[in-house]
C-alpha cells in the first residue's frame, strides 16, 4: 500500500506534489482515467467538491471509507493537497489522485 504522507498547513493551503506518484509509475487503469471509477469520483470532486462521510469522504452517490490502518484525515489532505496544486498536467493529477483514492479507501453505494 502506499504510505500516507504528512501534509502540513500550507501544503493543505495552497498544494504540494511532492508525494504524488510519477506519471510513469501509475497503473494503465489509472491513465485512462475516464473509464476509471476512482478517477472519475476525483474529477468530480475537482469541479463539484465532496462531502465529509464517516471515516472518509462522499462524492455523488458513492462513499470512500478508509481502509484499516489508514488515517481519513492524513489520507484526504495529501489528496487535497493535489488537486489544489497548479503544478501538474490535468490527466495527472487525476490520475494520480484516483491512484491514491484507491489506494487509501474503499468505494461503497451509498444507501438512499
């Protein structure tokens, strides 16, 4: 599993890739990102936000919950910190983001 980073406050502030895998190093399933469910719920978390969720996080109708030994809060700011960075190339930072996504949490339907 990928190691969580500590992000500090002005990383979480104004982004940071210092931790975000090489392009390269990225599963194929990860750069065709359109056909990717991680990276889709990461594209629509950079253009339409997501909602706190217990021990994760909510995007549209699917909730991402921490998986064992993962801090949720270390695990979404080093995320976070990404997506609000101008550095990398959009397929990127998608890609990379639903990489890590995948990584730390788990995709479950959220119950109506």
């Amino acid at each position: 599993m990928l190691q969580v980073p500590e992000i500090d406050r002005v990383s979480d502030a104004f982004g940071d890739t210092k931790h975000m895998p090489k392009y390269d190093s990225l599963p194929e399933e990860f750069k065709d990102w359109h056909h990717n469910p991680y990276c889709e719920a990461i594209s629509s978390w950079f253009y339409s936000g997501a909602k706190a969720h217990h021990n994760g996080i909510a995007i549209k109708d699917h909730a991402y919950v921490a998986k064992p030994g993962v801090d949720p809060g270390k695990a979404l700011a080093a995320i976070k910190a990404v997506l609000g960075s101008w550095d990398p190339k959009h397929e990127h930072k998608i890609a990379a983001c639903g990489y890590m996504l995948s990584e730390w949490f788990d995709r479950k339907a959220l119950v109506a």
